[in-house]
C-alpha cells in the first residue's frame, strides 16, 4: 500500500509519461485530408484575403489556469479552519 505522498507522486508520473509518450504520435498526425482549406471568414471578399492568427491571449489563459489551480494545491488547510 502507498502512503503519504507517494500516491501523488505515482499519478503525476503517469500522467507525466502519458503525455510524453502520446505526444509524438500527436505531432506525427499532422494535418490530414478532412481539414478544411478555406476560412468561413474570408467569404465574401472579391480579392485574395489572409487572416493572421496569434494565439497569444490563449496562452496567456492556460498560464492564468495553471497558476490557479497551482494555488489550489498548495493551500494550507489549518489556514481555512474557523476553530
């Protein structure tokens, strides 16, 4: 039986090799042939158009969630006790 934080430490390394393991299949997929080839936004324009996607702000949002959920880990019980 695993006691005190080895559990922890068991399941954030199997879900640390989970994704490593699983990564480079996702990177090998690549692009396939059901993706679309034309943007939904660019209909309508008489001449060639281009959109130009940044996903800064998303990162930015996972950044924010991490260190949120983070925080969650790390709070001191004895802190939140009323007695």
């Amino acid at each position: 039986m695993i006691r005190g934080m080895k559990w922890r430490k068991w399941i954030v390394g199997g879900m640390l090799s989970g994704v490593l393991a699983f990564s480079g299949a996702a990177q090998a997929a690549g692009t396939t042939e059901a993706d679309p080839t034309h943007d939904g936004r660019t209909e309508g324009y008489s001449s060639s158009v281009q959109v130009d996607g940044s996903t800064g702000l998303l990162w930015i949002m996972f950044v924010f969630l991490t260190v949120i959920s983070m925080s969650a880990l790390f709070k001191d019980s004895k802190r939140a006790s009323t007695e």
